[in-house]
C-alpha cells in the first residue's frame, strides 16, 4: 500500500534577500519553521533548510532499517542513536553525507552491528533515493 | 562558496514494529518528534516519517530554487507555495522505496504569463539539487499557476 506525506512551503521575494516557511506536514508535527538563504548557505541562527531536514530524513529511515535488520537476526536493540550530516556545496548540491550510529544491542558483536548497519545504509528508501550523492559514509559502534 | 554542514540525530528503541523513535534537527529549530513504523505507512498520528522529512526538504529546496529562477528573469516573486508530497511504495521484491516526490506550486508574480512560469518551474527542478536525487529512486512531477489564474 502506498503512502503518502505532504509539506507546505511559502516563500516571499527573491532567492537571496526573501525568506520562506514551513507550513505544515502531513503530521501535523511541527509548522511554521523559517527557512532563508544565509541560514541554508552560512550559519543556521536558529532556522532549519532542506540539507537539515534531509539529515532529519536519512537518520530515522536508518534506525528503522537497523532495527529491523538487527530484530529479525534476534537482536532487538535496546537502543540506537544516529546523526546524519549533510554536506551542502552551494552551486553543486548534497556532496556527502555522513552516517553515526552508537547502538546498545545486547549479545550482539562488534561484526555482527558492523555487518546490520551496512545493510540498513544500503537498502533503506531514503539510502535509495540519495543514491546520487558522491559519498554516504557510515560508522558503527557499539556501546556499553 | 565554503560547504555547509546540517546534522540531525535520531534515537530508536525497541523492534521495527513495536519500537518508537524521536529526531531531532542540531538547529533547535523544531523539538524532538516522535516517529514509529505504524505511523510511518498508517496514518500519521501526531508523528512525523521519513517521507514527511523529505517532503519538507524537497517543499523547501523547490521553493528556493523557484524564488531564484524567477529573480533571475528579472520577474521576482512577491510569493511561491509550495507542496511536496512524497510516496512510499511497496515494490517487487516485497522492498519499499519512494516511487515519486509530487511538487505543486502558486506563484503571485507581476508581469508573467503562465508560459514563462513554466520554463521557470522547469529550471527550478533542474537547480534544485534534490529534484535529481529523488529522480535515481523515483519520479519528480512539477505543476505550477499563477496565483489568480483558472485552475486556483
């Protein structure tokens, strides 16, 4: 079955020197975020941009591929935590990205997360439709 | 330009589909969210998803880029809106991918008509650096109108 979610944007003036919103979400979650070009190409002051939001994407579509991965070998995890950085080259596009996982998974070995944790960056949707980017790192680590 | 650096962090606990999530973006900008599998292909309920992520992202590099193209032609936009709506699908192989990301926008533009909205919503998926991402998993449709013309 397919799923649908949906954002709203409104933007005001030009590219450089206008300003925009997050609306809504499908969810209802959060709305009303501001989004600009100097918080997008310099310093976020507070404002959110589609490189964060995509981090934002890419992080969550991970953890739940992991914790699939992991559950169905037996290992439910107790606990995964996952950054995603987005690296944004204005003019080019998302050059990288950068995947950090920690994860308390009891009976579970160094190879064995190692091992979940490449499948997960490989086959989630998300992994999938930023297949473009040039380099989509991971690192893995279990902690006590 | 320098690059720019945009980080989130995710927590998970628990199975896939009786586990639950929170995310949160390192601006501050928004609070942790809750997420879960069943709201991720159920009804939302209050949480947010993948998908509903890159629907915002998309909504919003969509929305610059369109800005920006319209600026370029000298006819600036007094507003864009945007929607993105993103599609999970279930494809061969029992596997789930995002088919499609579905981009609509209004524009208030003085001195256009809907032919040069058009190439400029063109340009604007092909300058929005995530309209060709998307595109290597899935399809990118565009339709814009001028805010006032027949079909608003």
């Amino acid at each position: 079955m397919a799923t649908d979610r949906r954002a709203e944007v409104t933007w005001r003036g030009d590219l450089m020197s206008g300003n925009g919103t997050i609306d809504r979400v499908s969810s209802g979650v959060f709305g009303g975020l501001t989004v600009s070009w100097p918080a997008r190409a310099e310093e976020p002051d507070g404002s959110t941009s589609p490189e964060e939001l995509i981090a934002a994407a890419h992080a969550t579509c991970f953890s739940m591929a992991l914790s699939h991965g992991l559950a169905q070998d037996g290992h439910v995890p107790e606990q995964l935590r996952t950054s995603a950085t987005v690296t944004f080259q204005p003019g080019e596009g998302i050059t990288r990205i950068a995947l950090a996982v920690e994860g308390k998974v009891p009976g579970l070995d160094d190879d064995g997360f190692a091992h979940a944790a490449d499948q997960a960056k490989a086959n989630c949707p998300v992994s999938k439709a930023l297949a473009g980017v040039p380099e989509i790192s991971l690192d893995a680590r279990l902690v006590g | 330009m320098p690059r720019v650096q945009r980080q989130a962090t995710a927590s998970w606990t628990g199975n896939v589909a009786r586990g639950e999530g929170s995310i949160a973006p390192a601006s501050g900008t928004f609070e942790p969210v809750p997420y879960t599998l069943a709201s991720r292909i159920g009804k939302p309920d209050g949480k947010t998803s993948p998908e509903e992520l890159l629907a915002s992202a998309h909504a919003g590099c969509y929305a610059m880029s369109l800005a920006g193209e319209l600026a370029g032609a000298g006819t600036p936009a007094e507003l864009v809106a945007v929607t993105a709506t993103v599609t999970l699908d279930e494809v061969e192989g029992g596997s789930h991918r995002i088919v499609s990301s579905d981009l609509r926008a209004r524009a208030r533009v003085q001195g256009i008509d809907e032919e040069a909205l058009a190439r400029a919503a063109d340009a604007a998926d092909e300058g929005c650096p995530f309209s060709a991402l998307i595109k290597a998993s899935g399809t990118v449709t565009v339709n814009a109108e001028l805010e006032g013309s027949d079909g608003d």
